[in-house]
C-alpha cells in the first residue's frame, strides 16, 4: 500500500530510488517467499502506520507492507492497532533496492506465518538534520494529494526490463 502522492506527484525517495524500482525489489522478495502481491495507493492519508494498517485490512493475508512517497515503510498486520506495526523503517535515506526487496521478503514471511530474520540498516544520526526541510516539502506534497472519501486503488507495475523495451 502506498501514499497518495506515490507515482504521480513523487516519483522518487528521498534516496532518488525510483518508485517503480522499489516496488519491483519488493515483489520480487515477496515471490521468491511463494506469496502473490497486489498494490494499492491509499488515497486519504499520508500517515505511514495508518497506509500500512489499511492495506492490511485489505490484503488476503492480512499483511501489507506501506510506504509512503518518500520512502518510509512499514509492515503492518491487520489485527494489530494502526500505531502497532511489526516492523518500521524509517531511515529512508538509508534504504536501498537490497533493503526494500528484503522487506518484501519479510512481509512475505510474516503472512505465511514463517520465521522472519531482522533486516540490518544503518542508522544516520544527522540524516534528520541534513533533509529537514526536504522531508517536509516531501511530505507537504504528499499532504496534499490526500483527498478524504477516495476508495483505495488498485494498480499493477510492469518489471523494469519491459519498461525499458518500450
């Protein structure tokens, strides 16, 4: 499940890891596990636990992995309380393609009801400081796209190497 401003009005992290990319790592990592992976856009908010919280009320397995448009994440599980999630990564600008299919992978696990092994990232004390006021246009932008009684939206992505045959 993603942000609303997700693909449209943000097509990049806050690392400049393309939208598409991403969420290609993490179907990848989510099918090497025997899951199948749908992808929603929530459309009214842009609070990562409550993007997380509704995708996995949504999903078969009750296990949804959110993430908002500059690359926050979470995977959460519907039986559990929107602030109350498995796991969070919130170091964003710390985030690769490695990272993001691992925590497909995760998601993965987590719905099969398998063990789950934690996924190392590192921690940059003065990221905060150093993208302050990015984070917070990132973030504004996403606000703004929110748009209150719109109904989730299923959408597909296509692997990058047929997007690049085009």
């Amino acid at each position: 499940a993603v942000g609303p401003a997700f693909g449209n009005k943000l097509v990049k992290t806050i690392h400049g890891l393309h939208h598409r990319d991403i969420l290609y790592a993490m179907k990848k990592g989510a099918e090497k596990e025997g899951t199948r992976v749908r992808f929603i856009k929530i459309m009214d908010t842009a609070d990562c636990a409550f993007i997380g919280y509704r995708g996995a009320r949504l999903s078969g397995s009750g296990v949804a992995i959110g993430m908002q448009s500059k690359g926050t994440t979470v995977i959460h599980r519907a039986d559990l309380e929107p602030l109350n999630n498995l796991e969070l990564f919130s170091q964003a600008p710390s985030l690769t393609l490695s990272h993001y299919e691992n925590i497909g992978r995760n998601a993965a696990r987590y719905a099969l009801k398998m063990d789950v092994s934690p996924i190392p990232v590192s921690v940059d004390n003065m990221a905060r400081l150093r993208l302050i006021i990015k984070t917070t246009i990132l973030h504004n932008i996403e606000v703004g796209e929110i748009r209150e009684r719109e109904i989730p939206v299923l959408f597909e992505i296509e692997s990058p190497e047929k997007e690049g045959d085009k």
